[in-house]
C-alpha cells in the first residue's frame, strides 16, 4: 500500500538581521533563524557549544536532598541499589549511576526488570524480585522510572527502604511519590529536554561540585549520555545539543570498552553522527530489552574486558537480528488488517492488536505505520490473559499523554510523552478505546492538520551544493527531536539516465537541474509510482566517505510532478 501524497510545506523565510557572521552561508543563517537562533552569541554558542556553558546542576529541583542522602549513603556504608528501565536511557543511567556510586566507595547492586515479566517502571513483581535477588536495600535510586510510582514507592518506605527518584518522565495526576527526593526537571521550569541519562549526569556533576574524586573525569562519560539522549528522542536543545555534540565527538575513541566494541560490530569506524546512533548503536542496545535480556546491554557498557565486550557486542547484534525478524512479521501482518478492517484515507487513528505479537517490537511497528500513513497509532501485543501492552506513536499536534488522560475507562495504565506513550489495556477494551481515541483526534484536531505533510526547510539550486556548503552545513549538527534535518527542495529537475534498481527497493537516482548533475539515493522509491520528469524534489543531505574520497549525497524524502508554486 502506498504512503499518502504529502502537501509540501515551505517554510517562510525568518527575520535576519546577521548578514556575515563568521562566513556563515546565508541559507545556514536561515535555518538559524528558523530554529529561534539569532545574534552572534546565540549564533556561536549553537554551532560550537563549549563545556563550560553547562549550568549549575543544582538548579534542577531536589537536587541538594538527593545529594544530602548520598553522601549520608557513602559515609555510613549504606546498601544502595539502583533501579532502571530496560532501553538505551535506562540501561545507560543505570551504568553511569552505578559507575558514579562505585568511585565514592558505595556498595550495591544494580536492577533493570523485565519487559515481559515486571514490565515498565517500579511494580510490586519488580520489587519482590529485587528483595529476593539483593536483600532489602538502605537506599533505592531509580533512575529513567518511578515519577508516577506512587504506590510503589508508599510500599518500599513501608519496608523502611528510602527511595530517590533520578527521571524526566510526566508527573501523574495524583501527584509525586513521597520519598527523599524526586530529582526531575519536569517538576521545574528549565532543563524539560533531558532525558534520564542527562539527570543522571547532572547529580553526578552535583556529587563532584561538593565532593570531588581524585582521578574520576565526568567528561569521560559525556559519550554514554549522548547515545541516551539521541536515543531517547529527547529535544536536542540547549544542554542536550552540547552534551551530544560533545559525546559523539568523543565516541571514536571511546574509553568505554564496551560502546567501542559495539560500533565495532555495528561496522562504524569512524566519525559518528546521531543517525548512526538512532539507527545503528541505539538499536542493537534496546534490543536487549525488547528481548528480555536488557541485562546483557547492561553489562556491555559496564564491561572492561575487551574479549568479553566483543562477545556481548555480538550478542546485542543477533538479538537486533532477531528483533527485526520479529518486526518485519508483525509489521506485515499489520498492514494486512490496515487493508481488512481500517480506511486509512478517513480513519483518523490507528490502533490494532493481536496475540501474536511480541511486545518488544510493537512500538517500531507502530512508528513505521505512523509515518507511512501519517495517522497517530498504537500497536498492541495481546497475552494470554487477555492484557495488551501497547507502544504508540503521534503524528505533529496530536499528544498521546492527552489522549490517554482522555480514555480513562478504556485503559488500565498509560503514560509518556505527547509523541511516543505505551499503554496497558484489555483486550476487550481495544474497540472501545480506538473508538474514544479517534474522537479525542477529530475534537483536538482540524482537518488540515491532519493531512499528511512535510515541512520543507529551504529552497536550493544544485549548484550551491558543494563539499565547502556541507562543511558550514554540518555545524548544525547533531540532528534530532527539535533540531530535525533541514529538508532542501529543487524544482525543475531532470533524470539523465534511468533510475536504478538497488535492493531493498531503494533507488539510485542520477538528477540534473540546469547544468548541474547530483547523485541521489531514493530509500524505498521502487515502491513509488513517480510521475513523469521534470521534477520538484525534497531531500536531506549527507556526507558520503568512500575509499577515502568525500561526497555529498542527496536522500530524497519526496518526488512530484514540477510546479511553479508552493
């Protein structure tokens, strides 16, 4: 089945009032200024952000409690355990949190549950397990979880257990959970883009401002923190971008043992980008989770053996492989009850679920159907008691957090973030709920914004595209949530020869406009039925290294039929 034609939205030209900072390309200031970014200082601390410009982490809220217990913990010998979730900025948090505790001298274990077993966050399964495989602990640091656990964390203080909550997530409705401290932006006003690996790194810095360790460099682990971050899909803004542009840059050449063994296995040998992260590195570590092994991940970025690393690194690829064995199945299967028993042309949801399903790869389902049919979409994997467990993904003004505050009897649990949230429901509850889910779309929502798009960042001629445009151009990296790729069009584009056939049903593209000839890669444009030439066309753009010479390489993101206007 086809994607739906997309209306292409061209942005409007910002404001600028800086016509020559530092050589900048004009088109660049453009998509500066598109992002809120003016002014020389703006400008500068953009492009080349600096270490120095991280804040003082104790203005995140609660900071000063949560230090204030640690360090009770570190003197008095305490039993500190730490608890996260089973993706990339959980298993992370829980490595840079553990490897933290561990240079002050504080004895403990470590805990991520299960996603099939325990499922997300702190539950009363979890919290057995844990007792059961650790002892009961002095302290509980939870880390990417335990914002909205309330009555968990009114169990384990029952227990005599204190409990710090280190998280980005939403608060629930009810309130937070009383504990010693909830170390959360989300209960502040600044720093709502980081993720939990982020936090994590903040309490660190806190941890170090009032007690510094001989010989422990935090930046070391700024690497660990921008494969979460990117990961997570959290805002690359302010601090995360810093963070990011920082952490790749170091991942190369990482002191981790085990992030190296991993970019071995996932082939990258060189400069890393946050593309290469969100689909290369970020993969292979949730796959573990989505498995039920997030333990394997964990070990692989605590590991110091580099023989041991290599074997893990491998084990975190096949069960990627596995993964995506997994995917493709469900994913096709989804497309045929899209086929049998929706209208994606009117329907203004998806939601579908099965028995069948594997819980771990439900949300990359319902991401592909997402943007395939640009319609907001939970895919739910069915057990035999009859629970789901579904993973959602929305489309551009559409939240997902107040979709499921809207369908409270539908639903046994949900929560998130307004882009992607998962949910846990009955089976007999799915009609109902796809039902209420869609009226809570067409009440929120106008017509026009939910016709499939794609925002178009800028205007440009082949001819300014050149190896010297690509170098000012990947300033603006690292891309992501909120710093997306800019999306470049050309009008009036020609084929010189015809399009070639690659696997997978990509196309290899040779394009002229004017004088000027690109090559351009079209992913899964076999499958288009392209009009005829000339051509308007929507592309990102890459740097291409290839047996030592560099290219740029064009990605189109969408062809059509040449026009004069929009």
């Amino acid at each position: 089945m086809e994607e739906e034609p997309r209306q292409w939205i061209l942005k409007k030209d910002p404001e600028i009032t800086e016509r020559n900072v530092g050589g900048i390309p004009s088109i660049l200031l453009k998509l500066l200024g598109q992002r809120g970014v003016s002014g020389e200082e703006a400008i500068r601390k953009f492009l080349k952000p600096k270490l120095k410009d991280l804040s003082d982490p104790y203005l995140l809220p609660n900071m000063q409690k949560a230090v204030d217990r640690i360090f009770q913990a570190v003197d008095g010998g305490e039993h500190v355990l730490v608890y996260g979730d089973y993706d990339v900025d959980g298993v992370t948090s829980v490595a840079l949190m553990r490897t933290v505790l561990n240079a002050y001298g504080v004895s403990g274990g470590i805990f991520i549950p299960t996603r099939g077993e325990e499922g997300y966050g702190l539950s009363d399964a979890a919290i057995k397990n844990l007792i059961e495989e650790h002892g009961k602990p002095d302290l509980i640091i939870t880390v990417d979880c335990g914002t909205a656990s309330i009555d968990e964390i009114a169990k384990l203080n029952d227990l005599g257990v204190d409990v710090i909550v280190v998280d980005h997530h939403e608060m629930s409705v009810r309130g937070c959970p009383e504990c010693v401290a909830v170390v959360n932006p989300k209960l502040g006003d600044d720093f709502h883009y980081l993720c939990a690996a982020g936090v994590v790194f903040k309490l660190a810095h806190a941890l170090l401002k009032q007690r510094n360790i001989d010989g422990f460099d935090l930046k070391n682990y700024i690497d660990m923190v921008a494969v979460a971050t990117v990961a997570d899909i959290v805002p690359l803004l302010e601090e995360n971008r810093l963070l990011v542009r920082h952490g790749l840059m170091r991942l190369p050449n990482t002191s981790n043992v085990g992030l190296k063994a991993l970019q071995q296995v996932a082939e990258l040998n060189g400069n890393v980008s946050s593309m290469d992260v969100g689909f290369r590195l970020g993969p292979r570590i949730n796959a573990a989770g989505r498995m039920d092994k997030p333990e394997d991940a964990l070990a692989l970025l605590c590991e110091s053996n580099a023989g041991a690393a290599k074997k893990l690194a491998e084990m975190l690829d096949g069960y990627n492989r596995q993964r995506q064995t997994y995917e493709k199945r469900i994913r096709e299967e989804a497309m045929k009850m899209v086929e049998e028993q929706c209208d994606p042309k009117n329907d203004p949801v998806i939601v579908l679920g099965s028995r069948d399903w594997h819980p771990g790869v439900v949300g990359i389902v319902a991401s592909r159907l997402m943007r395939q049919f640009y319609k907001p979409t939970f895919i739910v994997a069915i057990d035999d008691d009859g629970v789901g467990k579904g993973s959602g993904r929305s489309v551009e003004g559409v939240s997902l957090v107040g979709a499921i505050q809207a369908c409270p009897e539908d639903l046994i649990s949900g929560g998130g973030h307004d882009m992607a949230a998962g949910l846990s429901i009955r089976e007999e509850n799915i009609p109902a709920f796809r039902k209420n889910f869609a009226k809570y779309v067409l009440e929120t929502t106008s017509k026009e914004q939910r016709a499939p798009r794609m925002n178009v960042d800028a205007e440009i001629d082949f001819e300014e595209l050149s190896l010297d445009f690509l170098d000012s151009y990947d300033l603006l990296q690292p891309f992501g949530s909120q710093n997306p790729q800019p999306v470049f069009m050309s009008r009036g584009v020609w084929l010189t020869e015809a399009p070639r056939h690659l696997k997978n049903k990509h196309l290899k593209l040779f394009l002229r406009q004017g004088i000027s000839e690109q090559d351009a890669i079209f992913f899964s444009g076999g499958e288009r039925n392209l009009p005829d030439p000339p051509w308007d066309v929507a592309f990102t753009i890459d740097r291409n290294t290839f047996r030592g010479r560099t290219t740029l390489q064009m990605v189109i993101q969408d062809v059509r039929a040449a026009r004069t206007d929009g």
